[in-house]
C-alpha cells in the first residue's frame, strides 16, 4: 500500500500515541523509509486527559531516540463543551495539530477494527452515505478535518495546499494481528486506561457488542469493511451528480434559487449539502438541512432570508445563495474608531477589519497610473458615507453608494470594501473602479489592485 502512495524524498509524520497500534506502525516504517528512501518523524500529542498524559510522552521520546527518529509533542488543553463528546473534541484538536505539520503525509494506526466502530458509530447517529462510507487509505486534510462526517467517507481528491496528506496504510489489518505482530517481536507500549472504560461509546461497542457479533458472525470485520466501500462509492456517485447539477444551477460561483427549484427535493438537497461542504461549512444536521432548502424555495426576489448555523451564515440576494464565514468579520463587527492601513509596496496586504486581503499586480497601462498615486501616501480606509467616485471619464463623478448598488452588490458586502486613498483622494474601491483622474494609460506603469475576502467556512 505505501508503494502506490509515498515517493522517493517524500517526508511522513507518523501520528505516535504510544499504543500498540501506533508502536507497531512505526516499527514497519523504520525500515520502509530506508528501503523506500523517505524521510519519516513522529508526532505526538498530549491531550492532558489522563494523568499519565506526561508519562506517555516521555516514552514516546524515548522510543524515538532508539529509533533515531525526530519528535514533535504537541501540548493541549482540552476544554469540555455542552453536548460535544470529549471523543470528538480530541478528535478535532488533533487534527488541528495534523495540519501545522509540515510533511507530505500524517500517517495514521487507524486499522480493520476501527473501520469496523466507525462505520456501527455513524450507523447509530444517522449519518447518510457519506458518513457511512469507509475511511479512505488518503485524504486531504484540506478537505476537513473529522468535522464533516467525522472520519468516514472517502474524500474526492482536489487542488492541494501545503497541508499533509491523512495516510492509514493498515486498514485491511485487525486488531489482533497487530497485537500478534508486537508480542512476536517484542515490542514495548503504553495502554491507554481510558480505552477500558466503557462509558465512551466506542469502548463499549469494542468491549461488550463486538465480542458478541463475533461468535455469530466471525467475519464480520471484512463484511462492515464491504459495506463501508458500497457507501464511499454511492457517496462519490452523489458527489458527481451535485457537481453536474452545480454546473447549471451555479452561475457565477452562486447557488441560484430559480435552478434549484427545477431539481426535484432530493436532488436539490443533494447539492445544498455539497455546495457547503465545499466552502468548508461545518454540516448542519438532515432536519436542519432540510429546513434551510425549503426557506431557499420558498424565498422571493426580494427576500431578506437569513440562516445561521454552526460557523455559517446563509442569506439570498436577487435570487442567489450567498454563504459566510460568520467566524470573519460582518458589518456589525467593524470597529468603532476610525482606522486606516498604509500600503508601503507590499505585493499582498491583509486588511484584518475588514475580513480578506488586497492583492496588489503591477502592469502596464491598465488600473492605477503608479506615478500619480504615489505622490502621497497611500492608506486603505473603510466606508464612512458621502464618498464620490468617476470610474467612467464620460461621465460625472458619482457617489459610491449608487456605484455599489449597480453594481449588485449585496448589501451585507457593501460596507466590507476596502477603499483605497492618496492622500484625501479616493482613488479605487476594488471591483467598482478607478477615478479617472488616477487610470492609467498606454504604455505606463501601473498598479492593478484586487479584493479577496476570506470566504472559505474552515
């Protein structure tokens, strides 16, 4: 498996608890990464639960300078939240941890076994195909980190960032050839008492159900393994279908309404959930889901609709689905104070206040004549009302407020722009235009400015 995956020079982390399964995986790598010529570390994280959390550590970092591999421990704090498992807040927080890494690969113990509770967990919390589907051998950790399904469903591949790559290369491998492998060898590790306590949903159907599944049904592990594949597959398959149906129904890069009704419930619901998980919402539940696609269909041209959940924000404008990342700044969280941000040549320039980033492009004879806007210094400012601009040297100078509703611009992104300034001139607002005292022409240098907000949900 790691031969159709890991190439020569690539660098794998390796996820080391300090437990059987994760002592065994970095046994087999050790070798590999010779064999195979990639670099290979550890990480551990030290999630502070159990008292023994420092004792843990400790081993691990011993077990890598016997083995002469690098470690990394990563210290947390755990916070409890109502409602949330503390399963899955360890689960997140580690995950958090996987995506600072820098390596082509965070590879996983993940096994057979757990495969096999995965799929019984989802199963038991309603989850659909996706949830249900088998954690795929890679993913993306750019495409979700556990939240969106949890750890199940196979993830389509797709541009990657500089985050690494999730890689379990033992799950077509049980539990007890694991075990069998560590004693055969003699192998050290720590045991996790948490991992007894039945409490934990996942303990109990390792502890107490599946023991008894297996008396009757011995092959069950395989047979889960099976139907887990069925799901991932369907669940591609729906992908697909959203992405066909996003190609008439999405125009330009916004869900429209009118298209969305075309689509029968199932479908239309079908891409609703697609369309978030690709900007990175964090899933709202079917009855949620549900509620938000028939406010959809039912909203008018000039509805002011509004749905908020989990770290999203949908509202309609003229007919399209605009979604936000409520965790950025809105028009309600501008600051009180006047503020200003001078640009002093930077190629890109965060505007924090605002929510995004100016891309700053030099040309030539297109936007913002260079010499002009350097006679005095430039500073990007936000709206404050009775701003004038004249984009358009054929006709007069206008105010911003009716350039920005021309321009369609929902008027929650209205007050989100940034302006930019020489001096006390208004020079350009990003997507609306230059004055035309300050345009550029042919052949001299100039300056081309672009407005990228931080949309993405994660």
């Amino acid at each position: 498996m790691l031969r159709e995956q890991i190439q020569c020079g690539d660098h794998l982390a390796i996820a080391l608890s300090g437990g059987v399964d994760s002592v065994v995986l970095l046994d087999l790598l050790v070798p590999a990464s010779i064999e195979m010529q990639f670099s290979l570390s550890a990480i551990h994280v030290n999630h502070g639960i159990s008292p023994n959390t420092d004792r843990w550590s400790e081993f691990c970092r011993d077990l890598c300078r016997s083995r002469n591999i690098p470690l990394e421990i990563a210290k947390l704090k755990i916070r409890r939240e109502p409602g949330v498992s503390l399963e899955a807040l360890a689960r997140d927080e580690r995950y958090r941890i996987f995506e600072k890494i820098k390596a082509d690969y965070v590879v996983l113990a993940q096994h057979l076994d757990d495969q096999a509770e995965t799929l019984l967990l989802q199963l038991l919390r309603g989850a659909g195909v996706k949830g249900l589907g088998a954690m795929p051998v890679v993913r993306n950790l750019a495409q979700g980190n556990g939240k969106q399904g949890s750890e199940a469903g196979d993830e389509k591949s797709g541009p990657q960032d500089d985050r690494p790559r999730i890689l379990r290369p033992l799950l077509d491998v049980s539990r007890r050839e694991i075990e069998d492998y560590a004693r055969e060898n003699g192998l050290q590790w720590v045991t996790d008492e948490s991992n007894e306590d039945v409490s934990f949903d996942r303990n109990f159907l390792r502890h107490e159900f599946f023991p008894l599944l297996e008396k009757r049904f011995p092959s069950y592990r395989t047979t889960f393994l099976r139907a887990s594949r069925h799901m991932a597959e369907a669940s591609t398959l729906l992908d697909e279908l959203a992405e066909a149906d996003s190609r008439e129904c999405v125009v330009p890069g916004k869900l429209h309404i009118e298209d969305l009704r075309k689509l029968s419930f199932p479908r239309a619901r079908n891409l609703l959930r697609y369309t978030l998980a690709q900007q990175g919402a964090i899933l709202p539940s079917t009855i949620k889901l549900e509620e938000i696609l028939r406010q959809l269909l039912s909203s008018g041209p000039d509805s002011k609709l509004r749905v908020i959940f989990g770290n999203a924000e949908v509202r309609c404008f003229k007919g399209a689905v605009h979604m936000r990342n409520r965790d950025m700044p809105g028009p309600d969280d501008l600051p009180a104070v006047d503020w200003q941000v001078p640009w002093h040549g930077e190629k890109q320039l965060v505007i924090a206040e605002l929510g995004g980033t100016l891309i700053f492009t030099h040309d030539s004879g297109m936007g913002i004549d260079l010499q002009k806007l350097s006679e005095h210094p430039v500073t990007i400012r936000p709206r404050h009302g009775g701003e004038r601009l004249r984009p358009d040297r054929k006709r007069p100078r206008r105010s911003l407020k009716n350039l920005l509703r021309e321009a369609s611009l929902p008027p929650w992104e209205r007050e989100m722009l940034p302006l930019i300034f020489s001096g006390e001139h208004l020079v350009c607002v990003p997507g609306i235009g230059v004055n035309s005292d300050f345009q550029a022409t042919v052949g001299e240098p100039s300056l081309v400015i672009r407005w990228q907000p931080d949309t993405r949900l994660v």
